[in-house]
C-alpha cells in the first residue's frame, strides 16, 4: 500500500512538472505581409487627457488574411477598443494555414 502511494505521489509530481513546462514556452508569431491596413482613430478622450501608449495584440488570420480573432495583451483601457477597430478591418497575404500574430498599435498625441 506504501509502494502505491508513492507511485502516485511521484506520477502527480511528474505530471505537474510537465504541465508547467508547457505552460512556461512562450507563444510563437509567425510573420505574415500586411496587405492593407487602416490607421486607429484616436479616441477624443484620449486626445483631451494627452494619453498616449501602445496597445498590444494578439491577432488571428484567416487562411484568406482577414483577421478572425484579436486578444488584448496591453495598453491603456482608452486606447484598446480604438485598435481592435482598426485591426480587424487590416488584411493580410493569404496563407495555407491560419497564423498568430504580434500586432502593437502606438498611440501618441
């Protein structure tokens, strides 16, 4: 009974072990060719308080290089809706596979 418990105390370790290797790998972009791309609008009140700032993205393409998911990673809350907007009317080359992408949307008055 000893044996089992230890088995099962070393399986779990291990396995916990595991998930957080996985867990700890960075996500991995590829860089595909933007076709077109509209510019953000700046909020007006961003521009009224002077904030400025990065807003970062990960960004979901479509095989045919339009955008089929955006995920916030950073930025000021004003600025981050303005982004997304302009983001997901950006079109990129076409692919045989969907991709992830790294997009940063500067922002400075």
């Amino acid at each position: 009974m000893a044996q089992i418990c230890i088995v099962l105390a070393a399986m779990a370790l291990v396995a916990t072990q595991f998930t957080q290797t996985g867990m700890a790998q960075p996500q991995s972009y590829a860089e595909r060719k933007l076709v077109s791309k509209i510019a953000p609008f700046y909020p007006e009140v961003a521009k009224r308080n002077h904030i400025k700032g990065v807003v970062k993205l990960e960004v979901v393409v479509r095989t045919n290089g339009s955008v089929q998911s955006t995920k916030v990673l950073g930025g000021n809350p004003f600025l981050i809706e303005a982004a997304i907007f302009a983001v997901n009317k950006w079109k990129f080359e076409r692919a045989l596979e969907e991709t992830t992408e790294a997009v940063q949307i500067a922002f400075d008055n």
